[in-house]
C-alpha cells in the first residue's frame, strides 16, 4: 500500500486583546482625521470589510502613540514566541504527538524579525528534540498558509513516518503606523488582525483513525509583472504596507484560470473540487474568488465567518477556516487557496474520502 501524508491535528490560537470594528474606526479617526484629506470617504473601509471583531497583541492605546523598530520588535518577539509555544501545543495535543516525536518544523511569519528565529526561540519550552530539523520561512504573506503547508507536506513525504509540525504566526497590527498618511495604510488599519495556527502532518500508509484527511497536490502561480501588488516597504519606523492595486479586480480575473492550471498539473480540474477553503482577505476578495472559481454566492460561508469574527490575519488565516470547515465535515476533496506577495496564488487539495 503506497504511503501518503495525512494532517493528523490542527489548531489556532489568538491573543487577548478584542477589539470591536466600530472602536477600531473611532482609534482611526483619533489618530488621522485631522492630518489626512479625504479621510471620512476613505474610513468607509470599517464597515465593508465584513469585520465585527478582531484580535490585538497590545491594547488599542498602544497602537495610538508612536512607535519604531525597537518597540515593535520587543511587542513581536513577546507576543510571537507565547503564541507559537500555545497553538504548537495545541495542535500537537490534538494530534496526539508528544513534542520529540517531531523531526521537522516549518515556521511561517512575516510580520517581524527573529533572528534566532521563533522556532529556535521556543524549542526548549515547547520540548522538541536537540537535532530538530528547522525551516523558518519569511516574506510569503497571505499566501504563506498554504505555501508553509505545501512546504511541510513535501518534507514529510521525504521520509517514510517523519513528523512534521507546520506553525504560522503574524502579528500584522504591528503594521499599523501613525506616520504614514496613505490610503493603503488606513485599508490596513482596517483589515488587519494577529492569530496563529499550526499543524501536524505524518507520512504512513493507509488511514487510521483520528487522520483528519489525506494531502494530494499542490502548486503556485507566480504572475510576472505584480511586485507592486502587496507587499511591506520597510524604513526606520518598521514595516509599512504596500498595496498597489486593487487586489478583487485583479483576482476576479486571473485566479480562477491560475488555479485551474495549478489543478492540471495533478490531473484535476475546478469542478472535481467539493469546496475551496480560501483564504478571505476582504469582503470583496470573498466575493471576486467566488465569481473567479465559478461557485455560487454566498458559497464561502466559512471565510465570511472567520473574516468577522479575526479580520485579516495574513498566513494563518486559511487554517483557521480549514478548521471551521473540518468542524463542519470536510468533503472528499477540499483545495486549500491563498493569495500573497510576488503576487503569488498558492493551491493545496486534501482528500477526506
């Protein structure tokens, strides 16, 4: 019996800090209504995004005073070392594997530098064996969910029983500037949330019980010309937004057909897919996805809900309605979807059958 890779735990974690989409609107206004022309047409953002709630690092006042490099560093190094150390945790708990029964570990974060990275920062703690094989990843954005995933996937499949454990960490509000009088910086003053997921993926033959379900394929497209699309500009005060383009457009038009080509390559096509799992970076991202893969309105329930209740929190976004849709019963064959800088779209299909 061939061997493939099953995902054997998942889990999420956020921080403490909730903050409701109206009080993010009126920290907005505190802090740019008077400095920035046009501000009330463009803070009309707050409440199209399908937001309710999001989830912070530091309270709302932190964000309300200035801030550079070394104070956002400290709040990441904090804030991301007890979020991996919790949803790592969790999510081997879940899966029923003791942390030195991990070989490899594959690390998705870039909303900060770590150098040592987290993964070496929380090894101790976390239990994970001293010949641990580590694979820190950086500048994957979005997309990094499901391209860490692709990543981990590969690695586990290298070696007959290798444990792998896949962990995404952004802290995007440290993002947030009062500096930068943009619209892209305002958008992103809206859209953007911290959280955390992680999984755990083994190699062996057969199911068994307690497998969640079984990786198939995988693959990106990579459009030549969009390094402007999204991305982070960074200078002396920390990382700062760039969004270029207007993201749904673009993906209306293009990702349906990328994703399709993605799906060829393993033999597949849009319709043998029973549900996307996308990653839901907006209200109106939402919407171009479902008209760009030709699915029904209203299809990308999941993504609406998790959107309302975490915002936007880039890479580990996807994993959070991958498990709102296992929590629901998976069909036999779901295809994992996130978009990213580069601008990249990156495609992974599990199979529950």
């Amino acid at each position: 019996m061939d061997a493939s890779v099953k995902l054997l735990g998942l889990a999420t974690a956020t921080p403490s800090h909730v903050i409701r989409q109206t009080d993010a609107a009126a920290a907005a206004s505190q802090a740019f209504a008077g400095r920035f022309d046009g501000f009330d047409r463009i803070a009309q953002v707050f409440e199209t995004t399908g937001i309710v709630e999001r989830h912070l690092v530091r309270p709302i006042e932190w964000y309300l005073e200035p801030k550079g490099w070394p104070e956002r560093g400290v709040a990441y190094l904090e804030a991301a070392s007890a979020l991996y150390l919790e949803v790592a945790g969790k999510a081997l708990a879940s899966a029923g594997v003791r942390p030195e029964e991990v070989d490899s570990v594959v690390t998705v974060s870039s909303t900060g530098i770590a150098t040592p990275s987290l993964d070496a920062r929380v090894s101790r703690a976390l239990g994970l064996r001293v010949d641990i094989e580590r694979v820190p990843l950086f500048g994957l954005g979005c997309a990094g969910g499901v391209s860490g995933l692709s990543i981990a996937r590969r690695l586990a499949e290298a070696r007959s029983g290798a444990v792998v454990l896949f962990v995404a960490v952004e802290l995007c509000s440290l993002s947030f500037r009062l500096d930068e009088l943009t619209k892209a910086n305002i958008v992103a003053s809206a859209l953007f949330a911290d959280g955390a997921a992680a999984c755990v993926l083994r190699q062996s033959e057969g199911r068994r019980e307690g497998e969640i379900a079984e990786f198939e394929a995988s693959g990106e497209h990579l459009w030549p010309g969009t390094l402007d699309i999204m991305g982070w500009k960074i200078d002396p005060q920390g990382l700062g937004v760039i969004f270029d383009r207007a993201i749904p457009p673009f993906a209306q038009r293009h990702v349906g057909p990328a994703v399709n080509a993605i799906l060829s390559r393993a033999g597949l096509c849009l319709a043998d897919v029973d549900r996307f799992i996308c990653h839901p970076g907006g209200a109106k991202v939402i919407i171009a996805l479902e008209e760009s893969l030709a699915l029904v309105s209203g299809t990308l329930d999941h993504e609406r809900a998790i959107l309302a209740s975490h915002g936007n929190m880039s890479a580990p976004t996807v994993l959070f309605v991958l498990e709102q849709a296992i929590k629901a019963g998976l069909p036999p064959r779901s295809a994992l979807l996130a978009m990213g800088p580069g601008f990249t779209a990156s495609c992974l299909t599990l199979s529950s059958a």
